[in-house]
C-alpha cells in the first residue's frame, strides 16, 4: 500500500511543479503593446568624475491605444521609462545612473536628528530572469499593468560625456 501511495505521489507532484513553472512565461504578453522597429542599450560614462550608467532606447510606431508605460526591467535594475513621441515614432528611454561618489545626504534640517538613522536596504533583485539581451516592458493599459518581454536587445558603443 505505501508504495503504491508513492508511486501516486510522484506524478502529481511533478505535474504541480510543472504548472508552477509556467506561471513565469505566462505573465507577459505575447505581442508587443506597440509595433517596435528598433532595440538599443549603450554604456555612457561622464559628466562628473566617477559618473556612469546604462542608456536603454526602444523605438516603436506611435500607438494607436492608451498606453502608459511605466519602466522596464534590465541588467537586473528596474528603470523608470521616458516616453515622447517625434514625427509619429514612440521613443521610450531608460536611464541607470551609477556613482562611485558616496554623498551624505541630510534628510533633516537638524543633522542631529540624522544620528542613528540607517539607510534603506534597497534590494536590486528584479522579478524576472534575463539574458544579457533581453528586458521586459512594465506598461498599463486601461489602468491594469501588463509585461512584454523583449529580445534581441543590440548594445552600442560607449557615450563619453565631457
């Protein structure tokens, strides 16, 4: 009887783990909200000593709906988007800022009141795994928010900023 019980056990539980790992793949849109025509990514460095950071450009045909996008997910960093739109082109921008300069920033007008504080532990992980190559879209539509992954994500040259 017990192996029986065990035999039984060993199919629904595979097939419970298998539904739970569609659930990631299941999340995100199969077609993109808009036509995209272009993926970019660059690193650019500048502007201040020990300023750098990562540029992410999505170019797409200006949508017909109402889409607000919101950020997208990339190089494990969620990063807020930007968008405009030019000569009837969606042009989405996302800009990661990284400093080596450690600022003491003073969120009280009384420094004393400061002692003791700790700052918060923001936690980089992003709820998606990604290649190198790949982000997803966070966009709304009719005030529920959707995902789009995205593929193929072509890296330029380095900006350098003086």
């Amino acid at each position: 009887m017990k192996n029986i019980k065990q035999l039984f056990l060993i199919p629904v539980s595979a097939i419970i783990l298998m539904s739970f790992s569609q659930c990631g793949s299941a999340q995100f849109d199969k077609k993109a909200p808009v036509a995209i025509t272009d993926s970019y990514y660059n690193d650019w460095v500048g502007g201040l000593p020990g300023v750098k950071g990562i540029r992410i450009t999505i170019k797409a045909k200006a949508p017909e709906t109402n889409i607000i996008f919101d950020s997208i997910y990339f190089d494990n960093k969620l990063i807020k988007l930007d968008s405009q739109i030019q000569k009837n082109e969606l042009i989405l921008t996302g800009n990661y800022t990284i400093s080596s300069k450690t600022d003491h920033i003073i969120m009280h007008a009384d420094p004393k009141e400061e002692f003791g504080n700790k700052p918060s532990n923001v936690s980089n992980e992003i709820p998606f795994e990604l290649a190198d190559n790949e982000a997803v879209i966070s966009y709304f539509i009719d005030s529920k928010k959707r995902y789009y992954k995205l593929s193929n994500i072509k890296k330029e040259k380095t900006s350098v900023y003086k």
